[in-house]
C-alpha cells in the first residue's frame, strides 16, 4: 500500500509538475525486449502495482509468496492491489487517459482476458507487444496450443501474456445426488424435480456470466454467430432460447431463483453448507482444494458436461501509461517460470492449470508438476479434454445487460 | 518578604445593569481587610475581578493597585495575587510536592529544599510523596496555604477559606493563616460571613448590603 | 490562534460536506467536463427512471429509513419506561458503550452467521427440533424487502439511541417527575411514557434524524444482509459508480441525489409521524388514565432489551465459532475441529490494512481531538459558552454518506488528489470529529473552572495551567473520546472505499469487500479482528487511567 503521505497538497502539486517535466523524457523508458539482461537491471527497485481479482484466498497467498521472491531475487516491491472485479481495473486505466495521466498511470500489471482485453486493446490502452519476447514464453508452446494467442478469440499480438488455464467443472455432492446431469437441458430437467439444490452466480460475476455463456452455447448448438462481434439482430435471435431455458429453470434454483450467491466463493459455501447439490467453478482443481481444506464434504466428486465447457486462459497486460513497464514485464516472466507455475499448480497452494506445456518439459522439471495426484473429487484428464472455446468477447456485457433487465427486479 | 499594598479605587461591579456593590479601599503591607454581606452581594465577584476572571456577564470597573502599578490590564496569572477558595483545591493527579512545585516560580533554584522547609514550617515534614487525597482536612488547608505563599504573591484573597473546616479546626486555621500572611507583610482581603472570621482577621471591616 | 479554533472546525466540517453535495449535483445534470459532459440535461434522469426495479429500491431505502428509527426508538421508550434504576439498567448502562463500538460490519456479518438457514441458530434446533437435514431453503439474508437489513439495523441503533437517551436524562430529572406523577396514582412505567419521554424526545431528535439517514443511505451493512435483486438505492449507487464504463459517473451523480431525496423522504415521512405521534399522546394524556397498559409497556420494555442483547451476543458467538471452526458440516452444531489456520493463512494478508488501519484512525482520531480540545478551550478561555451551532455538527451524520463523497471525489479527481492516505484520513476526520465533539465537550465544561482559576493565581500560563492541570485532569474522558472516535474510524467503509480509490485497504473495507467472496471462517477472521480494535481502544481508555492515577485517591471522583 501506499506510504502516508504528509505533504501538504499545495507542495504536492508542485512537486509532481516538476517531476512530470522532469521525467516525461525519461519515462519513455527506453526498453529492449531484445536485451533481457539490461531489463532486469532496469528493474531493480521498482515497486510494481499488480492489479489482481483477490476474491480467493489461495490466489491471495500465492501472490504474496511471488511478492517476497520478486523482492529477493529481482529488488522488485510487487504489491498485490487487490480488486473485486477486474472491471474496476479497466475504468482506472480510462480515467487515467482522460485525466492526461499518460506516463504514471497507477496500474503496472493487471490479471485480464475476455472483454476487458478486448476492451483495453481496441482503444489503444495496453503497452506492447511485449508477451513473446519473454524468455519463458516459449514454455508455453503456442504451435501446439494456439489458444494461448487468442483471448476470447481475439488475438493477443502480444499484448497479454498466458499465466493459468481455466476450465468449467461441475461438481455435486455424491451424498445427495448419486447420477449428475450430464448437459445444460439435463439440469434442467434435474432441478425441476429437486428444486432448490442448484444455483448459480449472480451475472456479472464472472462464473455466473460463464454459466450463461455454457447454456447459449450448448442451447444455440454452438451457433458460430457467437465467435463473431454480437449484433442486436443476431443476440435476440440466440438469447431467447436462453431467456426461456431461464424462466424455465428460476422457480427450481435455491430460494425459488429469489437470491442468486455473489460469487463462486459463495456458491461453494452454499454447496459446503449441504443447501444444494450441485455446483461449478472455473478452477478444475476446486473441488479437491476444497475438499482438503475442509470446506466442501470428501462425498463432493467433478466432471465435465458431456458436450465439453468453455475453457479460456488467464493473462496478464501491461496499460499502456504504466510507469513500471520493466519490473511488469519481469514479473510476468517470473509468473511464467517453471518453478512459479509449478507452485501454482500445486493444490497445497494456489492449485491451478498450469499455462506453460508440461509434457515439453524434461523430466527433471515435470516431477516438481507431480504433487498433482489425482484424486476422487478432482475431474480426469479425459474429461478435460472436452473443451469449449469462449464466445467473442462482445457477448459477455451483452448477456451481463440483459440478463439484468431481465432479472434483477423480478 | 516584599512589603507591598493593595488599593482598590472605586472598584464597581454590576450584574445585568444592577449594582452589586462598589469598594474604594486600601489595604497596608500585613493587614488584612474584611468585606462581610449575604450571599449574591457580590463579595465573591469583586475577588474575581482582583484575581482577573470575573465572567463577561458582570460590568466592573476601577482599578486595582498593587505597590501603586494597575494591574487590571494584566491576565490573571500575571497579577500575582494568590487566592484561597472555601475548598483547598490540592490538583488531584500531582503528589504534594508536585502541588507545591506547580506554585514555584520556574526559575528558583533548588525548588526541593524550598518545598522541604516549607512543609516543615507547617508542620507536614516528610509529606512529599504524599497523594493529596489522602490528607486530612486540615493538613489539606495547610498545603493549600503554603502553596499560596511559594508561589510569592503581592497580595493575597480569602474566599470564606475556613467556612469548610470544624469548629476546632477553624480556630486552628485562623490563627495560622493570618499569622503567615502577616509575617510576610502581605496585604490580603477575606470575604466572609462569619464574624470569628472577621474578629481573628483584625483589619477594617466592610459590609455589604443585599 | 485559539479563537480560530471554532470557526475552522466548522469550516472543515461545513465546507466538504456542502460542496461536495453540490458539486454531485452538476454530473446529475449531465455536466463533467472531465468525461466530456459540458451541457446540462436531464439524460441521466431519463436513464435512472428506466433502472430495472428501480422504485423497489427506492421503497426499501425508504422502508429501512423510517422504520429502524421507529422501531428503534419505541425500544429504547419502552426499555427506559420499564427499567429504568433496575438491576437490568444498571447493566445495561455499563454495557451500552461496547455494544456501540461494535462496528457495523462485523455485527451484520455476525447476524448473518447466527440467522441464515445454514447458521448458527438453525444448527441449534436440528435435526431435533426442526427435523432439518440441510438447511431449509428460506430466504432470510439478503431478503427481497429488506427485513432482516431492517433488523440489522434496529440492533445496531437501539444502543446508540439508548446513549444518547441516557446522556440527555439526567437534565429532566426523571426519578423525581416520575415520583411526582406516582404520588398521583400514575404507574410507574406509564407516569414515565406521560411526563419524561415527551421532554426527552426534543432532546435526541438530531441523532434520531441520523438514524434515519443512516438507515436510509447505509451501503456496508446492505451490501451484506440487503436485498440484491435489486439491492437498496446506496448499493447501487455504489456499483455505478465503480463501473468500467465512466459514463455511468452521470447514472450514479443522478442516484446519488436521488439518494438524497430519497433520505429527506425519510426525514419527511418522520416529521408527519412525529405530528401523529404529538396527537395521539396528548388524547391518550388527556384520558388520565393512571394504569392501563402499565403490564404490556413493562414486559415488552424489559423484554426486548435482553433479546437485542442476546442477538449481538448470539451474533458475536457466531463470529468466534467461525474464525475458529475446521470443518463444519450442516446440522452439527459445533465444528468438527478447532483450527488457527484461518489466522495463520491469513496474518500476511492482514497486516498492511491492519497498519493502515490504525494509522487512518489514530490521525484522523487525533487531529479531531486536538482542533476539538483547541476549540474548547477558546470557548472556557474567551469566557463566552458558544452555542456551537449542533445541527452543524451532526452534518457529516445527515447528508448521507455517498452523496457528498461522490461530489468531493469529482473535485480531488480534478485536482489529481486521489487515493492518498492524507485524502484517506481527512475523509475519516470528517465523521470523527462530531463523534469526539460531542463525547468531550460535556466533560470539558463541567470540570470545575476553580481549578484552572488556581492555577493562574499560582502564576501559571494559560498553556502551563492546560497541559499540567486540565488534560491531565480530563485524561480519563479525552481517552475515552479517542476510543471513540477510532472506533468511528475503524467502523467506516465507504470514506476508505471511495476516497482510498481502492488501493487504501482498511480491516473495514477489505472485510466489507470480502462479504460477496470468501469463506465463512475467512470473513469471521477479518470480523473478529475488526471488532476487537474498538474494544481494545475502550480497554485501554478504561484501564490507562487507573494504572496511572492508582496512588491518586482524589482522581477518582473527577469528572
């Protein structure tokens, strides 16, 4: 956080018209991505604000172990903003821009994908391309996984870089409810002869937009309309299966579909508290996180609809007026590195997909990816390999909106 | 012991446009001068306005003259006039030493051995350390007294100080109080309603009418 | 330099408050130039009539604006009716203090723990009672109507009422009008309802007036037990405000003077009731009836007051039970395991808001503390008692919150004073400083003027004879205004929230923004700790003194 500040602001305001003069030349940092080296020298000593969802305390306390490296091995100061919605993020960087505010923005990383990208990018407020100069990037492999080049089928150029995979699981509880539906029409069916044992996030939370975006999918046939900008013409034509699946399912969800949890947090605590039965996140590894810590029941078990679930990538962008484009970049390396991916993915910690390609790694390396054991309550590999690819970004506001109109005031 | 006297020329007060009283009046180095009336006469009014904090709500005029110099213009803690009230009025949170320290002028030098001497001479040695609440009525008076005197007044006001205390106690006090006041030849004036008082004090008496 | 002391406390008090109501005024009216809005119109206008469920929200705000002061109120009447002198009062008294530092978070939160289907009281009566195996689908937190906000907020005011009530009673002198009253064969309790609670309600009505507001304009607590589809006009504003989308900056200036209105609804609604009330009672004066109801105003009086008590005692269990429970699977009423782990995972993350907080608090605490204790000290030196203009002071306490942060963000945003912890603490001291006022300046002027009047015919400046006899001396009651008033601090979210621009974290806000996601164990963790500031802030103001002035018999009677 931010030291107290004890000038008075008239000495402030003095002070930042001088050092705005004195370092517009300079913050136009020269920086060559070709010259690692001198980049992690350029670092040194910055303090870089990293604007990331802190809903989840395990993302929380991963953070918190890269701050401390971050400090140790590059004298970089990483400080975790903490936000409940990367939105909030996206209006800062605007305000910014409107603000004239063009080199000292306060934001230096930022966790991003989907529509605010899309949003970033398309009015110039991203730095890059940066993403594929990072040594580690080739760990990814983008020939054989060219979704992490796309985000929500836009394509990065650069501008992002891969940090985790996410995926949509269903989990239930094995105690209530023995046979899970198997898609979007089956829950359904299912709810309405249980009612009160499903629900989902309030949009536009984000698992409770994803929600709606499975349903239009697996309801629409994956229309192709939804990989392409959404128009008017082409969102009433496909959303009104959607609103009639919806008006269908509400009277069965928990609370007769009268209160909606806040979040993927809440609806796990709804599903530990034995209120419902079945439920989803967007980390596969969820369910087993949770059974471990003791939050959800071990009669909790995961899988995946059997005409797959939208997966997507998590990345990280740099706004185009942050003032520490080097130490940004050197974290997101770090992110990218065997060993942070590697804690990553262990469930004793933050216990996500990795994003870097494990099978192309040596031996030697892919052992510390092994503490991954499989387990009950988390979803098989086969599974997961049934995926569905996000629709274009425009949809999720679109969806989030009338989704809203529809039901917020009912 | 400075030798110095008390003048009150024409002194006035009045409340919401009414006269409470006027004093016109001298007092000598050692002597003490009486002023005696009921309750609300203004007696305790016009030792405000000496010691410099009658409230807004009176109109006062006159001067008040210590050794020939007006010190109506002066803040209180300027005038150097000492004040006894009916209660001694020992600050709670200080020791007794602390009390009598509070009254001496910062610039004295060797401040313990004053308080030391002082507190034998009224008869408390060894009571330093001592918390005032502790203290009993008399020994209470006692500090209150030789608080007043360290603090080295040029005049000194009594506000009925002994109304409080026993019959026994009061007779006791009395005879202590004048005594030191006129040992140090300073001019005083006492407001009262008890004759013994007024007697024991052995000055010119004033009295006010209601 | 004193003299100056009352004006610019009213100045700092007055000017924020009232420019930033002002200036949220013009974006209402489409003007911001920052975002491109340089004509007036009413688009912002046309847009929040077309809000889904808008009207609903504006009925809830009102609903919870009117009926926590009454219900609250009518507590308090009862209680003081029905107990006053007894052992109960005698408890209560002591215990009114603490329940009133209980930060409003942490006590909703602790609602919600022991209410919801899933909480505590539900696992109390299954499956025994209830026959419950899980939890029943009842929809109690977060209530489309607002009820169990309602109820939330009833809790926390009947306390604050009952302070104020018993600050103002002695003035009346209650035992011997009721005595009187009783000598004409008056029950008790009725003899109280007649002849003291129409001469006290004058003097509380500025605090009622702040419940209402606050009841109508609350956004922490309804972010956490409101309704959400659709929540309470502040929640809203709120969200729109935080939006990606800046254009929204118009929609929420135009909610948030609608937020306004809406709170002077409340206020105005109450004014009719208090004209009823003012009726009813004269007919029911009127009557002579000495004894009629004596039975019911007694055991609903006495009553109610243990069952508020028992809630936040319920709510409070619920809180530590959750901080420390392992695994907890519905109906056990325990958990299975006892645990540290919420507090050991959780200690890093804890700390910077941790730190911050108490630096928001103790700066904005102290600066109040000293303009207050500046101001009156010009009052008692100029000899002149300044009717410091109260309605003044309760400012920050009747313009609801968001509306005139909204307006005094838009004017720091463009002066780029944002997000700094000097911004942080001057919107802290704006709340503080009523709350500091009000609980030293009673003190202040009742100590007896006679010993400062000693000091100064002792020779002492009017500094000296402050610092060595008057703080001391008031050591007891400026410590217990500093509890006080960090317990005003620590309890604020929304100052930190708008002011701090996100990247200042409190205990509040970071426990405020956990209520949508986190475990329960993890939200009881920032609860508990969020609670136990205030309380260690009242320990302290109670325990420094005695260890200071134990060898000082005298010390214990002033005040």
């Amino acid at each position: 956080m931010e030291a107290p500040e004890t000038h008075s602001f008239s000495i402030r305001f003095i002070l930042l018209g001088i050092l705005l003069q004195l370092t517009s030349p300079a913050t136009a940092q020269s920086i060559d991505l070709s010259d690692w080296q001198s980049l992690e020298r350029q670092a040194r000593g910055e303090t870089v604000y990293f604007n990331a969802w802190g809903g989840e305390p395990r993302t929380n306390n991963y953070l918190a172990w890269v701050s401390e490296l971050m400090l140790e091995r590059y004298d970089i100061t990483l400080q975790h903003v903490k936000i409940s919605d990367t939105a909030e993020a996206v209006s800062k960087v605007v305000a910014q821009r409107q603000a004239g505010n063009d080199d000292n923005g306060s934001i230096d990383l930022l966790w991003i994908n989907g529509e605010n990208f899309a949003a970033l990018k398309e009015n110039d407020l991203l730095y890059g391309p940066w993403a594929e100069s990072l040594p580690n990037f080739k760990l990814v492999n983008a020939d054989r996984f060219p979704e992490m080049l796309e985000d929500f089928t836009v394509p990065t150029q650069g501008f992002e870089s891969p940090w985790t995979r996410a995926q949509l699981v269903f989990y239930y509880d094995s105690q209530w409810l023995a046979e899970p539906p198997q898609d979007i029409r089956q829950i359904l069916e299912w709810s309405i002869s249980n009612p009160g044992e499903f629900t989902y996030p309030r949009p536009p939370a984000f698992l409770g937009s994803t929600f709606l975006k499975q349903a239009l999918i697996e309801l629409s046939d994956r229309d192709p309309a939804l990989y392409a900008p959404v128009s008017s013409a082409e969102f009433e034509r496909l959303a009104q299966v959607l609103w009639e699946y919806l008006d269908a399912l509400h009277p069965s969800l928990l609370r007769s579909g009268r209160y909606f949890p806040a979040s993927a947090i809440d609806l796990r605590r709804l599903m530990g508290d034995g209120e419902i039965s079945l439920a989803f996140a967007f980390n596969p590894n969820e369910a087993l996180l949770s059974v471990r810590s003791g939050e959800l029941p071990p009669s909790v078990r995961s899988y995946v609809l059997r005409n797959g679930t939208i997966s997507n990538v998590s990345f990280l962008a740099i706004p185009y007026n942050a003032s520490q484009k080097a130490g940004a970049m050197v974290t997101a390396n770090f992110l990218l590195s065997i060993e942070a991916q590697a804690r990553a993915s262990d469930p004793d910690h933050m216990g996500s997909t990795p994003a870097i390609s494990i099978s192309d790694l040596d031996s030697n390396a892919r052992r510390s990816f092994e503490t991954i054991t499989r387990d009950l309550a988390a979803p098989s590999a086969e599974d997961l390999d049934r995926k569905l690819q996000e629709p274009h970004p425009s949809w999720t506001p679109a969806l989030e909106r009338a989704w809203i109109q529809r039901y917020s005031a009912r | 012991m400075s030798e110095s006297k008390l003048e009150l020329d024409k002194v006035s007060i009045a409340l919401n446009g009414k006269q409470l009283l006027t004093v016109d009046s001298s007092v000598g180095p050692g002597e003490v001068l009486t002023i005696m009336g009921p309750s609300g006469s203004g007696k305790s009014s016009l030792l405000a306005y000496i010691a410099g904090f009658l409230a807004p709500v009176f109109e006062a005029s006159g001067g008040v003259f210590v050794n020939g110099d007006d010190i109506t213009p002066l803040p209180a803690e300027r005038r150097r006039v000492g004040l006894l009230f009916q209660d001694p009025l020992l600050f709670p949170h200080l020791s007794i030493a602390g009390n009598l320290r509070f009254a001496i002028d910062d610039r004295s030098a060797d401040k313990a051995s004053l308080i030391r001497q002082g507190l034998d001479e009224v008869g408390l040695g060894g009571f330093e350390e001592r918390d005032p609440g502790t203290l009993s009525g008399g020994q209470e008076s006692r500090i209150a007294l030789l608080r007043l005197l360290l603090s080295s007044p040029n005049a000194v006001l009594l506000d009925e100080p002994f109304s409080k205390l026993d019959s026994q106690l009061r007779a006791e006090m009395r005879t202590l109080v004048f005594s030191k006041l006129r040992a140090s030849g300073l001019p005083s004036i006492l407001v009262t309603h008890d004759q013994a008082d007024a007697d024991s004090a052995g000055g010119e008496i004033i009295t006010l009418e209601q | 330099m004193l003299r100056w002391a009352s004006h610019s406390l009213l100045i700092l008090l007055a000017v924020p408050i009232l420019l930033g109501t002002l200036i949220a005024i013009l974006p209402a009216f489409g003007y911001f130039p920052t975002l491109g809005g340089t004509e007036f119109s009413l688009d912002a206008w046309r847009e929040l009539v077309q809000v889904p469920g808008i009207k609903r929200s504006i009925q809830i705000s009102l609903l919870s604006g009117v009926l926590t002061p009454l219900i609250a109120l009518a507590l308090v009447f009862l209680y003081l009716a029905s107990a006053s002198g007894s052992k109960l009062d005698n408890w209560m008294r002591r215990l009114v203090s603490p329940l009133l530092s209980f930060p409003h978070a942490a006590a909703a939160f602790g609602l919600a723990f022991l209410i919801a289907p899933s909480g505590l009281l539900s696992r109390l009566i299954s499956p025994g009672l209830s026959g419950w195996e899980r939890p029943p689908d009842l929809l109690i937190i977060n209530d489309t109507w607002g009820l169990t906000l309602l109820f939330g907020l009833i809790v926390k005011e009947v306390p604050f009422l009952l302070l104020m009530s018993l600050a103002a009673l002695p003035q009346l002198q209650p035992s011997k009008h009721v005595e009187l009253a009783r000598s004409l064969g008056y029950r008790p309790t009725i003899a109280w309802l007649k002849v003291i609670a129409p001469n006290l309600y004058p003097l509380i009505r500025l605090p009622v007036a702040a419940v209402i507001v606050f009841a109508s304009a609350t956004v922490d607590v309804a972010l956490i037990l409101g309704p959400t589809l659709p929540p309470t006009l502040s929640v809203r504003v709120l969200t729109w405000f935080n939006d990606a989308d800046l254009n929204f900056r118009f929609l929420a200036a135009a909610g948030a003077i609608l937020q306004l209105g809406t709170s002077l609804l409340a206020i105005t609604i109450w004014l009719c009731l208090e004209k009823l009330c003012a009726v009813l009672w004269r007919f029911w004066v009127a009557t002579g009836d000495r004894g009629t109801g004596e039975r019911l105003v007694f055991f609903s009086g006495r009553g109610a007051m243990p069952i508020v008590l028992l809630v936040i005692t319920g709510s409070l269990v619920a809180l530590l039970v959750n901080a420390f429970a392992g695994p907890w699977r519905y109906p056990s009423v325990l958990p299975a395991s006892w645990t540290f782990l919420h507090w050991t995972n959780n200690f890093q993350n804890l700390l910077t808001p941790l730190l911050n907080t108490l630096l928001i608090s103790v700066g904005s605490t102290l600066s109040a503390l000293v303009l207050v204790l500046a101001t009156l000290e010009s009052e008692r030196q100029s000899g002149k008692l300044r009717a410091t203009a109260m309605w003044l002071l309760y400012l920050p306490l009747l313009v609801p919150q968001i509306v005139f942060l909204f307006g005094f963000i838009v004017l720091t945003e463009s002066m780029r004073w944002q997000g700094t912890m000097s911004l942080v603490i001057f919107g802290h001291f704006l709340f503080v400083l009523p709350y500091v006022f009000l609980s030293l300046s009673e003190a202040y002027r009742q100590l007896d003027p006679r010993w400062s009047q000693v000091a100064s015919t002792l020779g002492a400046s009017p500094f000296k004879s402050f610092w060595r006899i008057r703080i001391p001396l008031l050591l007891a009651p400026c410590l217990t205004a500093i509890a006080i008033g960090m317990a005003i601090s620590i309890s604020l979210f929304l100052p930190t929230q708008l002011l701090g621009a996100g990247r200042i974290t409190t205990i509040t806000s970071e426990a405020v923004a956990l209520s949508s996601g986190a475990s329960r164990n993890l939200i009881a963790v920032w609860a508990v700790v969020q609670l136990s500031l205030p309380m260690l802030g009242f320990l302290a103001a109670l325990t420094v003194p005695r260890l200071l002035w134990r060898n000082r018999t005298g010390m214990r009677e002033i005040r």
